[in-house]
C-alpha cells in the first residue's frame, strides 16, 4: 500500500530485504500452509456461528475432528481463532443458587410434597435457577401457581439478593390479589431474610419451606426449571 508513495527499492532497504527476493515472493502467491488456514477459519467461523458464539477452540477442535475428519491440533485452532477475534463464552459448570443461614429459622413445610390444589391462588411454588450468558450469569426467580401450572410472579437480575425474590411474590400479588395463599419454597437465604417475612405478613402469604437438601420438597418448580 506504500508502493504510491515509495519506490519497491526504498521499503526494501527500510525492511533490510531485497527487491530480487520481494518480487520472488509477490510472484509465488500464498503458501499452501496460508491456503490450508484460510480453509480451516472458514470452517471454524461456521461452527462457531453454529455454536451462537458459545464454542471455544476445544468444541471447535471436537467438531472439526468429528464432523468433518479434519485432523488439526487445538492450538493452532486456537491461534486462527484467535486471529478472527473469534472466543467461546466462558461458563461455570455449577453454580448454587441458594444457601441456608444455619442461623434463621424456617417457616414450617405445609405442604408435605402434596403439590396439589382445588383452586387458584391456593398454592404458590418458589424457586431461583441461573442462566449462563456470554457476560456471566444471570438469576430467575419464579412464582408458579399449584393449580393452573402457571408462573404468577417472576423476576431477572445479576444478583441473588432477596430483592430478587421479594420482586416475584410482589410481580404475583399484583396479578393476582390473592389472600391467604400457601407460598412454598427452599429453605434458602432468600426466602429465610427477616425482609422476605415481613412482605409475607403484610401480604397475607403463608410462608412454606420444605426440608434441607431435598429436591423432593419442592418437586413442582425443579420440573418446571428442568423443561428446556
């Protein structure tokens, strides 16, 4: 590009190449090792645009490998991946959503895994799950209604403070008015807050918690969060 502006000679001294040797190379075009990556970042272009962006070098490496029979190492994968600015997003593998405060002191479980009831409004079902993006992860708190099978109440943020559930029971009640009703969660930090108690009694919510460490006790929502 500086060939409008400088003779060939002048960049090749400035380069301490020679202009025998430039030209030697401008006539023989790409190499074959130049023409092989080419082929190889478009392949890796499309399974990362597959991938909807989530597929690092490893994933990329596997497809390659086993989609296509194409024998390439990961770190050269890596370096025309890198070249593209191409990157995977970056997931934990298991993230807890809730812990217990050993200290607080949990409402009584009232429903006794009998996640049933004849009306609406009679039985409401809590739970948190996360969803991993490429920017981290992002937390979902829901209120499901026992009888109609319905989320009443939800709530999104980056954080798990008890903000976030306090934002599904109110998302709830002000659908849904309802008086009386049996809220039934965990045993987690957020449900077990001093301020979560408080809505609850204004509300007229009647707290539930099924037992520590098991999934049983609130069967309802983990089906809800295991359907894709």
């Amino acid at each position: 590009m500086h060939q409008a502006l400088y003779p060939v000679r002048t960049i090749c001294r400035a380069f301490g190449v020679s202009p025998s040797g430039f030209y030697a190379w401008h006539s023989r075009g790409p190499s074959a090792r130049a023409l092989e990556d080419a082929r190889l970042t478009a392949r890796i272009r499309h399974y990362h645009a597959r991938s909807r962006g989530r597929y690092g070098a490893p994933n990329i490496h596997e497809d390659l490998r086993d989609l296509e029979g194409i024998r390439v190492g990961k770190k050269r994968v890596a370096r025309l991946m890198k070249a593209e600015g191409l990157q995977g997003a970056c997931f934990q593998k298991w993230v807890r959503t809730t812990t217990r405060d050993a200290d607080a002191q949990p409402s009584p479980d009232l429903v006794q895994r009998q996640f049933t009831a004849d009306a609406p409004n009679k039985l409401w079902v809590a739970d948190i799950t996360h969803i991993p993006t490429a920017a981290g992860f992002l937390y979902l708190a829901v209120v499901l209604d026992a009888f109609s099978r319905k989320i009443v109440g939800w709530a999104m943020a980056e954080h798990l403070r008890t903000q976030l559930v306090l934002a599904a029971l109110n998302m709830a009640m002000g659908q849904r008015k309802a008086k009386g009703v049996v809220h039934h969660s965990d045993q987690g930090t957020q449900y077990t807050s001093i301020e979560f108690g408080v809505r609850c009694r204004e509300a007229n919510v009647r707290p539930s918690m099924g037992t520590v460490g098991d999934a049983y006790d609130n069967a309802l929502c983990e089906s809800f969060f295991s359907h894709p």
